[in-house]
C-alpha cells in the first residue's frame, strides 16, 4: 500500500508502474493537482482494470461527470468499515468472489491510497 497526500505526489507513482497496485482509493479533493478524479482517470489510461473508488463531498451530477466506469462512491463523512466494504465490492464484481479486505491497514487518513496486488 503507498499513501500519497496530493497528486503530484500520487503521479509519478501512477506513471512508475501502475501494474504493481490492484486498486486506487482517492479523495477527489486532497492537495495539489492532479485532483482525485484525474489521477483514476489517468491510472485507468495506463491499467484498464484497476479498480477505483472515490471518496467525495461532490453532488451526484458532478460525480456523474467525473467519474470512471465501474467505480465505487463513498460520501463524505465516511467510517473506515465504509472502505472495507467498498473494496470488498469492486473486487468481488472484478473477479467473481470476495476479497479478504481485512489485508488492508486501517490507516486510510484522507487523501490516496494506492493498493498493492491481493495475495491470490
């Protein structure tokens, strides 16, 4: 799992070797730019298959306009439980059966978290 607290930090790990993560989960609001919804947009250029979920404040029709296919939403306040079945979803929907998300630390704080392939 890297955490990265704004996307010009999150970037370059995007651009490096997106196949090393199976999963984006992103504030569409945390920092410098590129914003939460570019960086899924620019993962999903590089990895098609990446799954994504978006943490946001934003309305449905500006997630309508910004979001990936197949994504994930979670509004704004959130609990870290929210997360965790979130990731259970898009991976079950992925790969046809559930993922062990209690392999995800519980230190999301906010901003991006790119996370490392599952162990199957």
């Amino acid at each position: 799992m890297l955490l990265a607290t704004d996307g010009q930090l999150a970037t370059p790990e995007i651009d490096a070797d997106i196949f090393r993560f199976c999963a984006l989960v992103t504030d569409t609001r945390h920092g410098r730019r590129p914003d939460g919804w570019q960086l899924a947009w620019r993962a999903r250029e590089l990895a098609t298959i990446i799954l994504v979920i978006y943490i946001t404040e934003a309305r449905a029709t500006e997630r309508s306009l910004h979001c990936v296919p197949g994504r994930a939403i979670i509004a704004k306040p959130f609990v870290h439980a929210q997360v965790y079945s979130a990731l259970n979803s898009v991976f079950k929907h992925a790969l046809g059966e559930p993922w062990q998300a209690s392999t995800v630390p519980v230190g999301y704080t906010g901003s991006l978290s790119l996370l490392g392939k599952p162990p199957f």
